[in-house]
C-alpha cells in the first residue's frame, strides 16, 4: 500500500533540495565571481604544462619542487601535491567564505535530497528508482553524493561545485517538473531483489560518470588554455586546477567506478537470465549499456598507448558519456524494447 | 643481475614529470619489468619488405597491438549502434516485416548489408573474432612475461635516483650496511618484494609492490574470453523455445508442442525435457487510479506441471522473475492476453466452431487484435477480423476503445467475411489475420449505433446473425492466455564465473598500485653517507610520495642524519625553478 503522507513528504522535500541547490549554485558562482589569481595556481600550471609537453626524458629538475623538514630529510618531487593545486577562490576571504556557504548549502540540499529519496522509497515500499523520473532523482542524488565524497575525503574538489551543483540543478528540475509521476507500486517485471543490486549500481555509475565527465570537459578546456588557445578565459581559468591534475581526476573517478558499471551491466544480465530466459539478448538497453562499457574499456586503453593520452582520451571519455546519455533518455523514450517500464 | 645490465637500464629508465608510466621510454627497459600500463610501445608502421613470413609477423605485430586493441574496440560500439536502431530478426521478426512494408526501397538494401541481422552478420562477427584474436595475441606473452616477473626480482637501481618523480636523501653517519639492512627490513615489512646489489655508485635495495594489478589485468582478460566461450556453448548445447497456452489447456515439451524453438547444433529432438504443464487460470491486478491507472500491477500464471509422464503433477505458480526449473530446464512467464470465446453456427445450423481464439493485445489498454478461422462452415466459409476491447468505452460519436486493461466489460468487434480462407494454398498463415483475397466482405450493418460502421459489435452474451443465412455468432466470454518461454542454456553457468571473475580481475586492475622503490646508500667523501630513497609508479598516479618520504624520515629517525657542511653550495640546494 502506498502511504500518501510519506509520498507527499518526499515531494516537498525534493522541492526544498532544489531551492537549497539553487543557493549553492549561485554561492559558487559568486565563489568564481569573487576569486582571485593565485600565485600557486600560477606555479601549478607551470608544472602542469610541462607535464603535458612532456616527453619522456624531459623530466628537467626545474620542474622539481623541494623542500627540507625537520628531520633533516630534503624531498625533491616533480609531482603536483594536491596541497599545491590552485583553488577558485584563490586567495581572496570573500570569495573563500562564499565558497564555504556553497558548500554548506550543498550539503544541506544533499540531505533533502535524500530524505526526498529515502521518503519516497518507504512511502511506496521499494527501491525510489523504478521510474524515470525516480532514476532522475537517484542518479542526481549519486552525483551530489560522489562530490561530497571527493570533499570529505580531503580532496580539493571544490572546483567541481559550480558544474555539479549546476547539472544535479537541471536534472533534478527536469525531473521534478517534467518526469514527474506518482509514488506507485512496482510493475511485475520490476518486482525481483535484483532490481535493487542492478539498478542502484547503475544509478551510481551515471553519477560518477557524470562528476568525471565535468573533470574531462575542464581538463580540455584548460589543457586549451595553457597552450594560450584561450586568453579571454586565461584569468578565471588559473583558479582551476592543472589539466594534470583535472586529467588525473577523471581517470581516477572513471577507473574506480568502471568496475561497478562492469558489475551493474552483468547484474542486468542476470537478472535477464532469470527473468526472460537468456542472459544477453540485444534489447536496445543492453545494447546501449554494452556500447558504453566498450568506449570505457576504450579510454581505459587509450590511456595505456602511446599517442592517445591526453586529449584523444578525454574525447573518448566524453562520447562514452553522451553514449550514458543516450542510453538513459535516448533509450527510453524513443526504442522499444523490454526495457520500457511504468512512467517511462 | 649484471653490472651491465644495471647501467643500461638507468640510462633508459628515465622517468617523466608526472609521475605517469614511463612506458613510452620503450627500448630495452621494456624487456625485464613490462608492467600493467606499460603497453607494448607501438613502433611506428612501417611495413618491411615483402617476405611472406615478414609479412605475416609483422601482421600479427599489427594485429596484437594495444592501438588495434583501441581500434577494434571503437569498431566494435560503433557496429553494435544500427542493432538498436533498426528492428532484428532475432529479437522482433515482425517489426522486421513491418519495415520492409514501410520501406520498400531501402529494405532490401539494409538487409543485403545484414542490418536486420546485426549481431549475427558476417562484419559483426569478423570483428569481435579479430578483437578475440587481438587478446590472446595480446595476454598469452603477457601472461608468461608476467609469470616471468613474478618470479624475478625488482629491477636494479637506477644510478641517478634524483631523476624519478619523487626523491628523498638524507646524511646520516651509519655504516652503508646498517642503513641497507633497516632500509630492506622496512621495505620487506611493508610487503615489498626485494632485492639488493652494488654497483659503481653504492650499493642499493630495490623494492616492488603491486604486482596484482598486472594479474587482475590478466585474469580479466582471460575472463572476456571465458565468457566468449559459455556463450559458444549456449549456442551449441542450448535451446529456447516459445509456447501461447490458453487457460484450460496445454503442453508438453516435444518438437511438435511449441510455436517456436530454436536449437542448438548439438541438441536432438530427442534431448528435450519430457515436462508437460497446463495453465489452469492466469490472473492479471492493474492500477486502479492514479497517473499510472492500468500499469500492470501482479502476473500470476497457475499451472500444472508434470516432469515426465511419470512424475506427480505438482501446481505452481509461474511469474515474471520467478520461473520453475525443471531438470535444469527453465520455464519462463513471459507474456500474457486475451483469447474470447466464440461459438460460431454456420447455415446449416451445426456449431462449427466452439472455443477460444487468441488475440493479440496491441496497446497498454490491452485492445487485442485477432481473428477466428471457420473454413469448414456450410454453404460457405467463415471469417471475422477484429477488436477485443477488455473495457470497452462506447460513446455515440467517437471510435470504440478500451480504457482499461483489465476485462470488465469486454466487448468484440468484428468484420465479417465469407468465401474462401485460402488456408490450403501452401503458405504458412498468421493466426491473428485473415487472408481475405478471396472472400467478401458481408453486410452486417448496426442499426443500433453507426459508431461500429459495417462491423459486429458484440458484448458477452450477445450473438449476431449474419445476413444471406450463413449462420451466427455468439461472444460466450472471454479467457485468457500466457506465453511460456523455454530454456535451456548449459553455457550460463560458465559465464557467470567468467563474469565474477572479470569484475574481481578489474578491481584489481584498477584498484591496486604498481610501484617501485629504490634505497641506494653512496660515500659523500667526507666520511658520510648519503641515503637516497625514490620511487617510481608503475601505474597512473601511483607516485609513491608519501611512502618514499615516510620511508626515508623513518630510517633517518633510525640511523641518525648527520648535517651537511656544505649546506649552502652542496646538492642538497633545493632547485625550484617552477615556484620563482
Ligand atoms: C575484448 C575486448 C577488451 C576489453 C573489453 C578490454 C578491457 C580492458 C579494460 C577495462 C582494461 C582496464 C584495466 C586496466 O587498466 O588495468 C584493460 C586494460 C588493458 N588491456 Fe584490454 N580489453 C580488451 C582487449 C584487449 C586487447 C585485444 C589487448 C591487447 C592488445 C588488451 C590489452 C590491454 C592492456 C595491455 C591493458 C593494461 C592497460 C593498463 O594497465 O592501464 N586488451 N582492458
């Protein structure tokens, strides 16, 4: 039985997430308005750059940077510390407390955003992402979550505030206003427990993909500006991190979540064994979800071959999510296949 | 190892900025250590002159390379894209009929280039044979390489350690083999595999970690190819077959008992599970209200299934997600619909039909589409095409249409016709359609409601006379059907374990960190000794800073530094030009 109350609940709190992310979005933006060039982020650019030209046996020490503790021990790295990467805010307090009230508004939207989730999944007694619309609300959830997580585990991440917040913003709107359906029970076809293993990996996985998609877009865009392709944007751009650093993010994101979108696409199988009799049948879905997990072993390859690093790796990654993308809206709306499911 | 061997590796062991695989140095380091992301550096194509054996190495060389690896992959998403667009055999053959009905020029075209056909086409399977190929071109040498490796010790210190992206030195006043011993202890007990050597510059301890990463590469690889083979299996060993079972009735597993079956090469007539079940009663529950009324809500198929003709009858209840398992074999819930029941009285008075007749539901309403076959009817034959609405909504002015799933007020509609049914010609006919080239079309006009136009419009119950004395029609209720699907696949298990072992070999993959570090203790001249640590990733972003930097604070701690004199011109004058 679905509990009205509880059901109700969950769509004001969604409509209160979106409020408290349009307070972060706009925090960050302000964050990026306020911010100033940094003499670090101008150091880290440096190193990244050379990192990108980089042949092999051009480590010049120039590019080292060193230091002597305490205990007599003098280090020398050619790597970029985290500790050392630029920040949007650069130097300025302003912008450094308007960046802090982003990510408090954030966090509070986050936590909204799940009881939004958690409501509705008690309200209807089920797994929340069984419609499109829930998928919307789950998928924008992992993002935000996957974000938070970079933060909390001490990563400077902060950067990926103003993207994120923005497309969990259009997702979650989109969701709310155009998706939209009531909390119900689960079609027959949805009623197996590995609705719960498979679909929570690939809600996920969307989510992770999401943040390194943003991580690759400013890696191509930065990496263009410190090869001076950008001037206009040079100064707001010194406050990102090195294309190093934003290249880096993505393939770790990307190779931390490639296993789990391995195991939602082998979950899926399954569960189609169990359900329709054949564990691979190309059902558009699976056919989709198979073409996204090749481009990703493709990345995962080009970054592995001589001449691929780099920018061709970032386009791959790219079209690996237009490929999630596609897969997601594309696959739903416009093919027919068993995957069509109540309300989309 | 040699102290030839030694130099020639620090010359070629020249580590870039950041950190990342020094694969591209290629050369001769890539012969003792090659590592998880070291691919197989891709010399440039050149093709050599013609040999036929050059030829054929240097094809091969091509073929098992990472850039064809990259390439085939692309190829392979890109040719899987028309599968989903384009209607398939294997998946819908009518949709396929459909498309050429729509499309008369280009459907032959498309199907010549097997787009029909994608994922079982001559282009598709070339390429995932080639990509196959690729692999075990690729992971064979790799495996032994890595077999190799495992067995080996860490490579010998490069002499110049202050090139590697992570460098820590100390003075300490410890005799070399003390700091040795304390630098090899510390590195054995972070479970590092060691090893230690002089040369010219010092004596030094080399250590490696990480090792798992190249063989949860391996075991992945080798995983793609297990799955490749269950699925071989499946095809050979495997059948699957589909059967429409009306409530009241049903079947067993025999060539003759099913709409359609699909063996495998290896499987006799005789290999089929001698199962028979019936379906006694199918109940189907919808949303009643709401924005998601007539979303289907429950399945249940009750049924009575025998193992063998000499088995107990047992009653199960089949439903979507939850199929019954007999002898390995499984048996599907997969589809349902509604079959009315007619009874048909042809001129002469004489029933000639009497039964269910399965329609085919063809919107989310569950209007079903059908028609009933009485060839054998006196003076003429008999044939109607129609509509089933399951809850029929009837309003002067408007089309007939069902508004609900469920069957509350199920009403058929139908197109008379009379004459020949032409189900003797030879070709194989649909169930759901009528072949009315040589009938006509009778007049059966409705007074009652010009909605229907010239068609029958009959609730249950209700009969209908057909004009010129051919006989009636009686709608008597309305039942339903289920459609079972059969299989049996001896490949699944095989591919699961393929596939279990693919994500544990990928998380290895790519969750664990090749790296290596090296100690190398040198006299400064001065009756000192210079204790250098570094380290070098193996793999992406594996930089070893802070072990290296922990590692050297600690044996400092251990050993005691001693301050440099020279401080301010010496060595250890920190360069920082990117910071300036
Ligand atoms: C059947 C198609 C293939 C798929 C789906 C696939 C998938 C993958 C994936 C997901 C990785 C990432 C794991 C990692 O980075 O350690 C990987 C790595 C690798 N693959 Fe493949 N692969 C395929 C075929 C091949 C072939 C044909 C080759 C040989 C040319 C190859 C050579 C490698 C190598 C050398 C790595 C290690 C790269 C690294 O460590 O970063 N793969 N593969």
């Amino acid at each position: 039985m679905i509990n009205e109350n509880l059901a109700h609940y969950s769509n004001l709190f969604i409509a209160l997430a979106l409020v408290a992310y349009a307070f972060a979005f706009f925090a960050y933006c302000g964050e990026w308005a306020f911010g100033s060039r940094s003499r670090i982020g101008a150091k880290a650019a440096a190193v990244g750059r050379s990192g990108q030209a980089r042949t092999a046996a051009a480590a010049a020490p120039e590019d080292a940077v060193a230091s002597v503790g305490a205990s007599g021990v003098s280090v020398l790295t050619r790597t970029v510390q985290e500790g050392e990467e630029p920040t949007v805010a650069g130097g300025s307090l302003r912008a450094e407390i308007v960046g802090r009230f982003a990510v408090m508004a954030t966090f509070i939207g986050f936590l909204l955003h799940a009881s939004g989730v958690l409501c509705r999944g008690l309200a209807a007694q089920r797994v929340p992402w069984a419609n499109m619309y829930e998928f919307s609300c789950a998928a924008a959830l992992a993002m935000a979550f996957a974000y938070l997580v970079l933060l909390v585990t001490g990563r400077k991440a902060r950067w990926l505030g103003l993207p994120v917040s923005f497309i969990v913003l259009l997702t979650l709107g989109l969701a709310y206003t155009v998706l939209y359906t009531d909390a119900e029970e689960l079609v027959p076809a949805l009623h197996s427990y590995w609705l719960y293993i498979h679909v929570t990996a690939a809600v996920l996985s969307t989510g992770a993909f999401g943040v390194a998609t943003i991580a690759t877009v400013l890696y191509l865009v930065k990496a263009a500006a410190e090869d001076g392709r950008l001037p206009r944007l040079g100064g707001v751009l010194e406050r990102v991190p090195s294309s190093g650093a934003l290249d880096r993010t993505a393939y770790r994101v990307i190779a931390f979540i490639f296993p789990l979108w391995t195991f939602a696409v082998i979950a899926g199988a399954i569960w189609a064994q169990k359900a329709w009799g054949r564990y691979w049948g190309w059902d558009p879905k699976e056919t989709w979800s198979f073409i996204v997990w090749v481009i990703y072993a493709a990345y995962l390859h080009a970054r592995a071959t001589h001449g691929w690093k780099g920018r061709a790796a970032a386009w791959i990654a790219l079209a690996a999510f237009v490929c999630v993308m596609f897969n997601y809206f594309g696959v739903n709306t416009l093919l027919t296949g068993k995957h069509s499911y109540a309300g989309l | 190892m040699t102290e030839q061997q030694t130099d020639k590796r620090a010359e070629g062991d020249a580590p870039d900025a950041q950190g990342a695989p020094a694969g591209d140095v290629g050369g001769e380091f890539a012969e003792a250590g090659r590592l998880s992301t070291a691919p197989r550096p891709d010399t440039a194509v050149a093709v050599p002159r013609l040999g036929t054996r050059e030829l054929l190495r240097w094809m091969w060389r091509q073929l098992t390379s990472m850039r064809i690896a990259l390439t085939l992959l692309f190829l392979l998403s890109v040719a899987a894209i028309p599968g989903s667009l384009l209607p398939q055999r294997e998946i819908d053959p009518s949709k396929v009929l459909q498309f050429f009905g729509a499309h008369k020029t280009w459907a032959p075209i498309l199907d010549r280039l097997q787009l029909f056909d994608v994922f079982e086409s001559v282009w598709f399977g070339a390429i995932y044979v080639l990509l196959f190929v690729s692999l075990v071109g690729c992971i064979l040498p790799r495996s032994v390489a890595h077999y190799l490796a495992m067995r080996g010790t860490p490579p010998a210190a490069p002499r110049n350690l202050k090139r590697l992206p992570v460098h820590a030195s100390f003075r300490t006043g410890a005799p070399a083999e003390q700091a040795l011993a304390a630098a090899g202890k510390r590195l054995k007990h972070r479970r590092f595999r060691t090893a230690a050597g002089t040369d010219t510059g010092g004596a030094w301890v080399a250590a490696e970690k990480g090792y798992l990463r190249e063989t949860g590469n391996l075991v992945f690889h080798l995983a793609l190819l297990g799955i490749l083979v269950a699925v071989a299996i499946g095809h050979f060993f495997g059948f699957k077959g589909a059967r429409l079972v009306t409530e009241g009735t049903g079947f067993c597993d025999t060539v003759a008992g099913y709409d359609s079956l699909t063996k495998g090469q290896a499987v006799s007539d005789a290999d089929l599970p001698p199962f028979c079940i019936r379906l006694d009663k199918f109940t189907a529950s919808y949303q009643e209200s709401g924005d998601q009324i007539g979303q289907p809500r429950t399945f249940d198929a009750y049924a009575t299934y025998q193992a063998s003709p000499s088995s107990p009858q047992q009653k199960v209840d089949v439903r979507v997600n939850e199929p019954i398992t007999v002898n390995g074999t499984n048996i599907f819930l997969e589809g349902h619909g509604y079959a009315p029941v007619v009874t048909v009285k042809d001129g002469e008075g004489k029933v000639v039909y009497d039964g269910p007749v399965t329609f085919l539901g063809i919107d989310a309403n569950f209007t079903s589409n059908g028609a009933i076959k009485v060839p054998d009817a006196k003076p003429k034959g008999l044939g109607f095409q129609g509509y089933l609405l399951p809850t029929a909504l009837i309003m002067p002015g408007s089309m007939p249409a069902s508004v609900f799933p469920a069957a509350q007020n199920p009403v058929l509609i139908l197109t008379a016709y009379a004459g020949n049914l032409n189900m003797d010609s030879g070709e194989s006919q649909s169930v759901y359609t009528l072949d009315t080239s040589r009938m006509t079309r009778l007049d059966v006009k409705n007074k009652k409601d010009a909605a229907s136009g010239n068609a029958l419009m009959l609730a249950v119950g209700q009969s209908a006379t057909l004009p010129n004395g051919l006989g009636s029609i009686t709608f008597d209720g309305v039942k339903q059907w289920a459609q079972f699907n059969i299989a049996y696949d001896p490949g699944q298990p095989i591919a699961l374990g393929s596939a279990a072992f693919a994500v544990l070999g990928l998380v290895g993959s790519l969750g664990i960190r090749r790296r290596r570090i090296w100690v190398r203790v040198s006299e400064t001249g001065d009756g000192a000794r210079l204790v250098e640590v570094a380290g070098l990733a193996r793999t992406e972003g594996a930089t070893p800073t802070a072990e290296v930097t922990q590692a050297a604070e600690a044996l400092a701690a251990d050993l005691g530094v001693v301050p440099d004199e020279h401080e301010q011109q010496g060595k250890s004058t920190p360069r920082t030009g990117a910071s300036a």
